[in-house]
C-alpha cells in the first residue's frame, strides 16, 4: 500500500489524469481509508474546481514585478522558489 507520502508525490497526476490506472487504484485505496489524505485530495480537488470556474485576474504591476524579483534572486541565489517555514 502507498504511504502518505507516495500519496502526495502522486496527487497532481491523479488529478490530471494522468498517472496509469494502477496507480489510480492504489491511490484510491489510500485515500479512501487514510482520512488526512481524503481531506488534503478532497479540498485540493474542489480547490481546483473553484478556481478554474473563475475569471482570471491580472496582478497588479507593482506585485508582479516583487514576485518576479524575488524569484529571480532565489533561482540566481540557487535556493528554493519557495519562501523559508
């Protein structure tokens, strides 16, 4: 059986469609008898389905060119796109 772990390495293929279908079903099982995976699958998915029912909204220039900036500096720094825990 896959661990929570696998689970989450796996969840964006799931949803995509495209992992095979034996991972599909090993998944499944998983999710359908771990109740934290359930949640984390279940609120990803609706999130999902929410935001692609959504309009898409331009960011406004000056939070675009922060973001840009700090992720240039993080890729160039060699670190993390992701801000630190």
């Amino acid at each position: 059986m896959l661990s929570c772990r696998d689970v989450l390495g796996w969840l964006n293929e799931y949803l995509e469609e495209t992992a095979d279908l034996e991972t599909r079903r090993h998944l499944e099982a998983h999710v359908n008898a771990c109740p934290n995976c359930w949640v984390i699958f279940d609120t990803t998915k609706k999130t999902i389905q929410v935001y692609k029912g959504m309009e898409p909204l331009a960011l406004p220039e000056d939070v675009e060119l922060r973001l840009m900036a700090v992720l240039r500096r993080r890729m160039e720094s060699g670190g993390s796109a992701a801000p630190p825990a």
